[in-house]
C-alpha cells in the first residue's frame, strides 16, 4: 500500500509549521514575521538559506526607504539565520541595490556587513545575476545585474558542480601541448557556470510573472537549490515572497519552508506550489537559452530614424 504525501501547509503559528516540516509536509509556509519563525528553529535543521529580502525600494512589501533599515532588518535576523544552517549547509542572498538620487549602494555590501564577523560561516563566491531588461537611467549606466552571496557553513560546505553545468561554449577544443595533446580538453559533462549568470527577469510579459512586484525567476532560485543543497534537504526562505525558492526546491525534490508576513504573497505561493502538483505552472525551464533576436521580428528591426543602423 502505497502512503499519500503529506499536504502543502499554510500556518499562522511558527510551532505549527515546524511540525508540519517534520511530518514530512514538502512546502510549509508561515504567514508572520520570520523572526518569530527563526527563534523557535532548532540550530542546523536547515541545508540551504536562500533569500532575496525587501531592498527597501518603494514596493509595496517595504515599510522604509533607508537604507539604515536594511540593515536593522538583516542584524536582526543574522544570528538566527546562521545557526539553522546545518555545519556543512549553506546561505544565498540575492540582493540589488539602495538607490537615491546622489547615491547607489551595491546591498551586498551591507549584508557582508552583518555577516562577515561571523565565524562559522564562509564567503564562498559573489555571483553576478546579470539580466537584459530593467529601467532606463538617463544619469547613470542602466543596471542590469544583482548579486548574490554564497556563504558555507564551515570549511566544507555542500557543493554539487555537476549538477548545474552548462553546454561547452567551444566543445571542439583540444590540448595543444602536453602529454594530453590533440586529446579534446572540455569537460564532457558541461562547463562550470561561471560566478556571472545569464537568466532573464521576471517583468511584465514574462510567463512567471505574478502579483507580486519584484519576483526572481524560479532557474536562478533552481541553480541555487541545485548546486547547495542535496536531494531531500530542506530549504528555507525567510522572505517568501510569491514562492519562487519553493518552487525551485519542489522542482528538485527538497523540502521547503518559508515565511512572510503578506498573506496575499502566501496564498499565491500556495496557489503556484498548487499549480506545480497539477503540471500547470507556468515557468522558464532552466536549460532554455536565451533569446536571441533573428531579425524578422518587428520588434528587432532597426526603424530608419534610428542612429546606429545595421551594416550590410
């Protein structure tokens, strides 16, 4: 007789979501203040911390607009977030900047801030998530990337190459010199990604896109999930948001517990968890390429007022 899978659990109580993640519940949500969630979490129940938390930017989820409550946010939290990661697991924070109108703060600096008196955990790479789209600045370059910090948990944290590797970018290459000369030299399995990511961002038309104002795609969350954790780890997001590192830990069979005080952005996770058992949730595989532009789409064609003209 085969058993049923436990049920996705939505909870206002932080004992009850605790005990819904030990029944073997696989997408757990608490709707409250992540601080209260963390304090009742046991030290190193977690294999992989990975959050994108408010940036304090105007959206409808930020409560500030200085950056020294970014800050306040993340203190208040740090000490808690560390030790629920088991020795061996690991953070991620992805993170933006604080923009004014004389000033631009990378926000990865104030998290490295909090985190770097911390002991018991390691940078381990500063990866750019770089993306086409965004606002167009007039007084500055566009921005076009964010960041994301890897923290391990000791000296040997988990870390899984293979399993995000990507297509050789010249597959025929040999060695030219050597005792392995004339032998092909790239790694049959893939490439090692690099600390620079090409993944496009949710905006209006991307086929993710929920209410939520400020998601991140679900293959950056994956690629995380993927390389920092191993199958059947939990992992958790303090800032839930519309469930997008849910999703990526359901898609890649760990446990998943978040939380966040919106219960609007909770009931759209849900609703996306529900979608996902369904196989209707719309979202972008992680190995599709990045579009490129053929030139027959009207969108691509250069209009004749234009300056920079195509050359024959």
């Amino acid at each position: 007789m085969m058993l049923s899978k436990p049920d996705p659990v939505l909870t206002n109580s932080p004992v009850s979501a605790i005990e819904a993640v030990r029944a073997g519940s696989p997408f757990v949500i608490f709707n409250g203040d992540c601080a209260t969630l963390l304090a009742e979490m046991a030290s190193g129940c977690v294999d992989l911390f990975v959050t994108s938390p408010p940036y304090f930017m105007g959206k409808s989820y930020d409560w500030s607009y200085r950056v020294e409550d970014f800050y306040k946010d993340v203190r208040a939290i740090a000490p808690n977030a560390s030790r629920i990661v088991r020795v061996g697991g690991n953070m991620a924070w992805q993170v933006g900047y604080h923009v004014t109108d004389s000033n631009l703060l990378p926000l990865d600096f104030a998290i490295h801030d909090v985190f770097r008196a911390d002991t018991s955990i390691n940078l381990r790479n500063r990866i750019i998530w770089q993306f086409g789209h965004g606002t167009h600045a007039k007084r500055r370059f566009s921005g076009r990337h964010e960041m994301i910090l890897w923290y391990g948990k000791g000296k040997n944290s988990y870390f899984d190459l293979d399993s995000v590797r990507v297509p050789q970018k010249y597959p025929g290459k040999k060695h030219y010199k050597g005792p392995r000369k004339g032998e092909y030299s790239g790694n049959p399995n893939g490439k090692n990604p690099s600390d620079v990511w090409d993944i496009p961002n949710v905006k209006a038309k991307h086929v993710e896109k929920t209410a939520h104002p400020c998601q991140f795609p679900i293959a950056l969350a994956q690629r995380l999930v993927r390389a920092l954790s191993p199958t059947g780890g939990l992992v958790f997001d303090p800032f839930n948001g519309s469930g997008t590192s849910g999703i990526a830990a359901c898609l890649e069979n760990r446990q998943f517990l978040g939380a966040d005080t919106s219960i609007d952005f909770c009931e759209i996770a849900m609703e996306r968890y529900r979608q996902l058992q369904a196989r209707t949730l719309p979202y972008r595989p992680i190995d599709r390429p990045i579009l490129q532009p053929s030139g027959r789409e009207a969108v691509a064609k250069t209009p004749p007022h234009f300056a920079f003209q195509e050359q024959d």
